[in-house]
C-alpha cells in the first residue's frame, strides 16, 4: 500500500504485483479460421477475436466488420489465453471450440465442421484460392 497526500487530502493506493493484475485482466485472441464440412474443400471462414478471462472461466467471441453480436461459450474451463476449452451450440448441435497450447480447433460432429486456426498469411491465401476478398491489413 502506498499513502499519497496532495491538496491536503490522503490518498491510500494499494498495490498489486504484476502477477495479480494479468490474471485478473480479459486478453484478446484473434483467430483466422480455415473451416472444412464434410469432404467440401477448405475455406476461410470469417476472423474471429475471443476475449478469454481466466478469472471468470470465461470466454466471448465476436466477427469484427460484422453485424453479429458477441456471443458468451458455456462451459469453458480456462488456464490462460493460450490454454481452453468451452462449449458452443450451432442449430442445435453441440460442438467443442478449443485453444490447446496456442492451438485453435471447432467442431460440431454432427454437422461434420470442423475449423482450424491458421496464421493471418495461410488464411488470406485460402481466401484467395477460393475466390473470396481479402481485407486490407
């Protein structure tokens, strides 16, 4: 705890190790999609941002440039930014969304998707190659 005083009047500032306030603090993962269903060819799907918070065993996820709104997964168990596990529901079915060891996976069995995560330069070639627009950086 630190005292300040200023303009006569006391000030307490506690203070926190840089420790505590990472594991307190929401980070932000961005995600390039590369989706298959079935035996369909790959495509980039739309990027992806999850907001995971390892205080609250929570993660949000939202498509930025879109009209969706951000959605909350259930049942998420997080370690850290790099390191979870949650559960989603697309029409019905339910499907694993996971970040392992920096590592993104989706899959929804019974509709047999199934997405990876890529680097921004994989992603933006298979949206090339698949006749799609690629965003400006």
């Amino acid at each position: 705890m630190v005292k300040l005083k200023r303009f006569g009047i006391t000030l307490f500032v506690v203070t926190a190790s840089p420790l505590l306030l990472a594991c307190n603090r929401a980070h932000d993962v961005t995600v390039y999609p590369i989706v298959t269903i079935g035996e369909q060819h790959p495509y980039a799907a739309t990027v992806a941002v999850y907001r995971v918070d390892a205080g609250k065993q929570d993660v949000i996820f939202w498509r930025p440039g879109t009209v969706e709104a951000p959605e909350r997964l259930g049942n998420c168990a997080v370690r850290d930014p790099a390191n979870w596990r949650c559960e989603t529901n697309v029409g019905g079915d339910l499907g694993v969304v996971t970040m392992d060891r920096g590592q993104f996976e989706e899959t929804v069995l019974a509709l047999g998707f199934k997405a990876r995560g890529a680097s921004r330069a994989e992603w933006e070639k298979a949206k090339r190659t698949s006749g799609q627009p690629v965003p400006p950086n």
